[in-house]
C-alpha cells in the first residue's frame, strides 16, 4: 500500500499500521534500546506488522440506496470504499489502534469514506445520513490517540469516515484585528505556512503537528508545546461554524461576549458528537522573529516544579515549559545518542544522568525575549537549576515532533507504550505524580511486566499544571489489550480519585469516556445528553465516545 | 423606609429607588449641570421619587401551602413578604427599573424573599419552587442593568427573589496555587478584604464593585475595570457549584481541561435561567504592591484607539485602559469641577477640552509596573499621545465608583441617561461605533430629544476592543419606557447589523433577550432550551430572561 493515497492534492497520509509518512522513520538509538532491553527484560526481536495484503476488513454494510444518496451528495469519484481507504480510516493512532494494525486486525472499519468539499456539503451528508441511519466519524487528520476515530456504527446500519481534508484553506485574514478565518480540515503546518507569508503564526504545536488538522484541535481541545505562551487552543478560537444533523450553527465573539452562556465552548471539545465544526474564527499573533530554546538542570523534579511554580506566578512564564522527570530525562539523553541531539559534556553530563532536565523557551521579538528569558533564568536559579545551554534546547526543537515515530520503533521491539496524561493544582501535583506512578507500577507489576513509568510537566498556568506520564513494559503478546486497559484503569482511577482532570489535551474519546462521565457527573452528562438530542436527534454523530451514547 | 433593612449582619440595602447607600450621594458639580442644562434643553427643575409610602405593588399571589413549605425549608424568619423587602427586590438598577421606582411603580415585584443560607438550602428551595409551581430570581447584589432581576413568574403561579446574601464567606485559600473557593453570595469588597489578609486580589472591580455578588458577576460574565490586566470574571473562574431543579452540578477544571466541552461555560453567563450558581473556583492573583494611573491626551478618539491596538499587539496592554472620546471627556472633566478631579492646568488643560483622554494603569510589583508603563508609554507617546500625569490618574482612581451615582443625580434633573455596551474586532471599531451614534442620535432626535453620545473604550484585546456608549438626553416625562426603548432598539439593531456582540459586560437579562437570540440564532436559542429542559423542566428558573423562555 503506497503513501499519499488521499484524493486529491491533499495533505499525504501516514503509515497504515504507524505514524508518520511510509518514508520517513526515527530509528531507536542503539544505546536507547540497550537500556529497555536491560530494563524492561526485552527479547530483542524485531517485529514487523503484517502486509497490507493480509489485513481483513469485515464486509461495508453501507445500503446501495445510503451509497447512491452520499454520491449525489458529494459527486461520485468522493465517496471511496476500496480496501486502502478503510484501512487508512480504521481508527486513529493510539497504542491499541496501532497494536491492532500491526497485528492485521483493525478495531473495526468504515464502510465509507465520504470528502465534502464546503461547509453545505457537509450539511448535505449529515442530513443524508441522519436519513440513511448511518453513522459519522469525523475524521480530520486522523491523530486521535483516545479512540475518538473508532468506526462505531451504534444503533445506525452502517458508519462513514468523514475525512475534512478538501475543506482547506484561509477565508481571510485580518492582519489588524490579529484573526483570521479558516476551513476546519486545514492541517497545522499548510496553515503556518500561509500565516508565515503575512508574517503571522497561531503558535500551535502539538506533538501530533506534522499532521493534525485545525478542526480536529478545535474538536479535542488540543494543546501545543509552545501553549504556555501561546495558549492552549480553545482560548484562541473565537468563533466557530458548525454542522450537525439539525441544521447550522454560527457563533462568534470577536474579542469577548458577555452575551449568555458561551456555547462556542460546548461546540469546542464536542469530538464529533455533536456535528462537526466546519470553520473557526481563530486569534492569530505576530511571527516571532527570535526563538530561544535552552535546558536547565535541577538535582529533581519536584525542586524543578517548584521553581517552575514560582516564576509562573512571578508573570515569568516562558512560552515552551518541558520538564522531564529524572527517568524520561535519562530516557530522552539515551534516545539522542549518536542523532542530532547533544549530551551535555563533563560536570553537565555527569549529572544529567541523574537529574531533571527542564526545557524552557522563549518567542517573540528579541528585547522581550532577553528581557523575559532573564527573568526567567534568574528565577530558576534561584530555584536550584543550573542552566546548560542552547545545545539542549536545539537538540530538543530538532526533534520536538519524533516521540509517535519513535513509538513505532518501540513497538516494533515487543514494548507497551502510552502516554496518560491530567492536569491539577500546584498544590495537588506532587501527590497526583506519586498516585499515578503508583498505580501504574502496581498494575502492571503484577501482570509479570514491571514499567519504568517517566513523568514530564509540559504545560503550567498559575493555578498549576500539566502532568503527562510515559508508560514503558514489555508487551504482553496477544494480550496487549487487557495489560493496557489494566495499567490505563489504574492510572485513570487515581487521577479521578485525586480530583484532577482524566484529560488536559488528548480529549476523551472512546479511552477516557467512562471517566470523563465522572468528571462531569450524572447531571453534566444528562446535559451533554439533552444537547446531542437536540443537535442529533437520532444518534448518528460518532456513537461510543465522549458521552456514550448513541 | 431605612438603609440596611437586609437581614442579619449582611451586607447593606441601596437606596430602593436609585444606587448606593442612603448616607451616600455624589452630588453633580455646577459645571456638568450647566453644560447638560444647555445641551439637552433641561427645565432646571429637580424631580423627588416619590415617597415609599406610595409605592403600589401587586398583591402577593404566593399560596399558603408554598409559603409554608420555604419557610420549612430555611426557617420562618426567612421567608420575607414586607413591603419593604419586596420593593427592595423588585428590580436591578437599570435606567427602566430607576424611573419605575421614582415614580412609585415598579415594574412587579416578587412575592416573598427567600434567604437560603447554604447550597443544599438553594437545592431544597429550587425543589419545593418547581414542586409548588413558583418561579425564581436569583437576586446578588441587585446591579443588573439589564432586568435581570425583574420579578416575572411567567407560567408560574408566583415569583419569590431568592436572596443569596447568606451564602457568604471564602471556603479555602490555596496559597500555592493562587486559587480560593467562595460562596457565590459574597460581595466584591468582602472578597477582596479576606483576600487582601493573606496578600492576594481577585482584581474583579466592575463599576459595580461596591454592591456586586461573586456568584452574579459570574452568572453574567461580568467584565471589571482593570480586566485588561487581571481578565474577565469568565477567565478567572475554574470551577463552579451549581444548584438546578434538577440536582447539582459540580465541576472544576484546574487549571485546565480537554475533558470534552467546557459545561462550566454554560453555567457562567446562565443569568440564573438554568440554575442558581452556589460556589466558585477562582483564581487569584498576588495583592498588586504598586499601582500607578495616568492619563494621556490624545487629538481624536480613531488615533488613541490606533495607539492602544499597537501596544495591546506589542505585549504592552495595561492593567487598566479607559479612553473616552472627545465629548466623555469633556463630560468627565466638568463633572470633576470642584471635586476631587483635578481638570489639567495651561496648556493641556485647553488641550483637553477637545481631547480623548486616556486613563491607563498598571498594578504589580514595582519593577514589572516601571518596566511595563515604560514600554506602553512609549508607544502611546509613538502614536501621538501626551501622558499629563498621575493627578488624572489619581482623580479617575477617586471617582471609579461613582457613575451609577451620578446617575441618580441627572435623572433628579430629567435626563435619561444609560450605558449601551459592545465589542468588536479593531477593525470594525470605527464603523461599530460610527453607526451606533448615528443610530442613537436618529433615533432620539425624532422624538424631539437630541442626545449626547459618549464613547468610551474600557477592555482592549489583542483582537479587538469593547465600545460603552454613554447616552444623554432629556426624558420625556411619562414616556421615558417608549423614549429608551426607541434608542435601545436602534443601538442594538446597529449591533446585530455590525456583527459585533450585544453585550460585552452587562450580559443579556430581559433588555438584551431578543437580541441575544439574533446573536446565537435558532439552532443556539434551540440548545439553550435543550438544556433548560433538561435543568429546568417546569420552567421556574428566571422566567423572561436571557432566552425568554418560561
């Protein structure tokens, strides 16, 4: 199966079984791969996914009638049912989804693959399938890592992907007003670049960068690297226009409303539940002319957050905050051996190894970058770090979107690996992070696979901050759902009982709906209820996530 | 009829027929009553309210049976049927509610207030209401200008104010995570007086600082005077406790979340219509060491917003921005006659009568206040500005409060006289606020009461910026109701025609209703409704209000 099998001039599309595309790979560093051989008792054979060829779809259950109505619709050559396209569109790319592809057997398929080209059309094939009883997946870049693509037909006979990718494009900017007008399947890097020519950037950079779309951002609530800074993406959409099976809706508040409830923000987050967002009305910003990225060593983590903390309510937050525990530290100078990445040398390097590297960086125009960066480093240190340089910085830009590649790598070497991630109070961190790390290390402890659990802050508010944690163990073969559901319910159940949120930027998906279910409690999930009845009457709009229903 | 008729040790009553304390007046100083005489054709003569003695309200229509169970619910001494507690309840402080008062005729009045003590107290009302067929208005402070707070029981067989002043009092404080859980019923300044005990500020100070709840700031997106620097209610609340017909509701996301949408945002901005918001979340910040105001004289209003778009751009956005045009700061500066304002001397005292004046502020520690005025003042000097100095500042510091005061004092003299308020993108600020005057002077001008039209921008965004227009003319005596609505209806219309926001900080009560729903069209009126139904299924909460349901 060849790349770039998308209609069209679009956007290429990734790897069937992984990330990326099928000529661009990040190979494991040999010293990388020694240590988690060592570490997670690894047999150190290499395991590749099947062939194409191999991979068995069940039967499209589309009606010949629902088929003819979605052509009409969108033209003929636009609705797609070969092999190809209902592997590229069988889901997303979470660690069970890629275990499943790996193995032949996707967690289901879709029966179509459907291209709307505008707003209207994509009006007309929900209408069509609200008719049809078929049931829509949105799919934007097809970057979901909680499940949020799983080709569920619910109650409907029958379920399409609808890939946004031809709705693309800049409607208008407005250079004065800093906004800027854009069709919800743009990906992140085509609307960069046409911000670049007028010398403007939204700033968001999520790990998923390369191959996101800006409507499946909006749709998740998604969060850059960089959204320290620049925030995360909800507070940068303004306006919205949304699809669903009822009719339209457009709503903006250009720069702030104080007109009734803010509904932008229930369309914001709605995962394709509820319809689909079309267009976003996006706050744009100045290109920065001046970029620093460096590393700041602290003896550990906790001394880090704590320095973190301080200078984030000392209004000294830098743009880029990435603060890796002492493990994922070790993890990360291990993976860069030999690449483009530099470990630091002499007194630096020696303690590197044992210590908590923080990257921290800085956009913008260069006085208030050095007039920020010094504020910022002087409160560091005074909180124990020391700085060691723009090598550590460089290295990490350099190689700021490689972490799904370097999952396939790691999977192809027999491991389980995943990323859970929840937010809380500076107050409630360190016990979250114990709690989490905990309950991951029990759960798959005692299924024979002890992990090395990595633990990283890479996003921080005054009120507190992001944790992410990294999950490493030999994969259990044949089993590797059950051993993931195992560690994934222990580490949900303690960030639930701690308080904090079950997700703070990859959305909740299929993974995380029974949890978010508890966030929200029995009365906000009635009312995300009472909304999808209003807007989805009959159910067709991505049954299985978020809420359940359907 | 007395001051501080409210029970307990709560907080003091207004006046029932204007704003403020009774042993408060802010008199109009001779200039400003000389200029409005000419300008608006005034007769000179001073009109009294009536006295309460002869203020008529509707007999109370609550039956026994629902008087007894709330009285069973928060005990007998708190459920108050007095004529004076009624009047005091029986609207907010918009210029309609004012004139009704005045004029011993207020718009209906409520038939009992209820004083709940705790949010299980609200819970158990709002059941016993929705049981026996009572509608109910949550009642704060009593500031909406917008009658949010008009005592409508729709399809109900009664209407009760439910009075929150006893839901009073700071929960917690977490120092480390600049966050504090509140009762919604406590007052701005009871806030900021526990707050100031322990060196933090929520910097909430809405024009209504001196009366307004926490909980009503919330409900209706309140936006306060140095919002530009420590953001709008909306931004600093994380989490929400909310009591409905049908249950609670209870959700935090701190300090952010991507568990699906945001339901915290249709609880803020719900004006009481979905339920009564009991307790928040909010963030706080550090209690501010230095604050500094100041004013510059710019040639026109166009250009001083050109300067302030540019340095809001340039990172350099002061805590506190307030440009008026030419004719508010005329206005403004003949009210300080006398008073505390100092009018500037020499030459930029002939300057500033045919000025835009700015008042700008910062508030911080004493380094980032040096460094961060520097940095816009120079921009505002580049774009034209000339900085007078601290005594404006100062005197703008002085009177911060007292507009609503000096309203009751133009109504004595037969002017009617209100604030319509927007939003927009810079770009369209010139256009919005070029249309909206001609709107207002249309629309005045015809009934034979030519207006004045102040503008004054108060929140600047990297997007865009609100517009206050202040209104000035002579009150057709007996028909100010079909005057003021002759010039709502033209501004809001030239509002919705713009694209620009209905309200930006006064949210959308019965006044701003229908136009809300232009601004959220069918399918967005259709989703609050959805939820209504779902939170409110018999309709008791705030009839008449915000989506005019009930």
């Amino acid at each position: 199966m060849g790349a770039g099998s998308g209609p069209g001039n679009g956007p290429a599309e990734m790897r069937w079984w992984g990330w990326g595309r099928e000529d661009h790979r990040v190979p494991l560093s040999a010293q990388l791969a020694r240590l988690l051989d060592g570490a997670l008792g690894l047999d150190g054979v290499m395991r590749d996914p099947v062939a194409a060829s191999e991979v068995a779809l069940p039967t499209s259950t589309l009606s010949p009638r629902a088929r003819q109505r979605l052509e009409a619709t969108v033209g003929g050559a636009w609705v797609h049912t070969d092999k190809t396209s209902r592997i590229l569109h069988s889901g997303g790319k979470g660690y069970l989804d890629l275990v499943a592809m790996r193995n032949g057997g996707p967690r289901g398929a879709p029966d179509a693959v459907v291209y709307p080209d505008s707003h209207d059309a994509v009006l007309a094939v929900l209408s069509v399938c609200a008719n049809e009883r078929v049931a829509v997946v949105p799919f934007g870049g097809g970057t979901s890592v909680v499940g949020g693509l799983a080709p569920i037909a619910g109650s409907q006979h029958a379920v399409i992907s609808l890939d946004l990718r031809r709705l693309a494009g800049v409607f208008s900017v407005d250079r004065r007003s800093l906004s800027v007008s854009v069709a919800a399947g743009t990906r992140a890097p085509a609307l960069e670049a046409v911000l670049a020519e007028v010398e403007l950037t939204l700033g968001h950079y999520p790990d998923s960068f390369e191959f996101v779309s800006i409507g499946g951002c909006a749709a998740t609530r998604s969060v850059g690297q960089a959204s320290s800074g620049y925030g995360r993406i909800d507070q940068a959409i303004h306006g919205v226009r949304f699809a669903t099976p009822a009719g339209e809706m457009s709503l903006a508040a250009l720069p702030a409303s104080a007109a009734g409830p803010a509904l932008r923000e229930l369309i914001v987050g709605s995962e394709g539940v509820l319809g689909v967002i079309t267009g976003l009305l996006l706050r744009v910003r100045a290109r920065p002319a001046h970029r620093i990225y460096e590393g700041v060593l602290f003896d550990g983590f906790e001394a880090a957050a704590e320095a973190l903390r301080i200078a984030v309510q000392d209004e000294a937050t830098p743009d880029v905050v990435r603060l890796s525990d002492e493990l994922q530290t070790r993890l990360w100078l291990a993976a860069g051996e030999g690449g483009g990445r530099r470990v630091p040398r002499g007194r630096h390097g020696r303690r590197a190894r044992t210590a908590a590297l923080a990257i921290v960086g800085w956009e913008g125009q260069r006085l208030s970058v050095q007039r920020r960066r010094l504020h910022t480093m002087t409160l560091l240190r005074r909180g124990g770090g020391t700085p060691i340089g723009e090598a550590a910085g460089r290295a990490w830009a350099a190689s700021r979107f490689t972490s799904p590649y370097l999952r396939d790598e790691l999977m192809a070497r027999g491991v389980l690996v995943d990323q859970f991630e929840t937010a809380t109070t500076w107050t409630g961190l360190e016990p979250l992070r114990a709690a989490v790390t905990a309950a991951l290390t029990g759960a798959l402890s005692s299924l024979g696979t002890p992990p090395l659990i990595g633990c990283q802050i890479a996003h921080v508010y005054e009120t507190g901050a992001s944790l992410t944690f990294t999950v490493l163990a030999r994969a259990l073969e044949h089993q590797e759902g059950l051993q993931w559901r195992a560690a994934k319910d222990a580490a949900s159940a303690a960030i639930i009982r701690a308080g904090a949120t079950i997700s703070h930027h990859h959305g909740v998906g299929r993974d995380n709906a029974g949890w978010a279910a508890a966030e929200l409690g029995p009365l906000g999930v009635g009312s995300l209820r009472a909304l999808k009845a209003q807007l989805d009457p009959l159910g067709v709009m991505n049954p299985g996530k978020l809420i359940l229903a359907g």
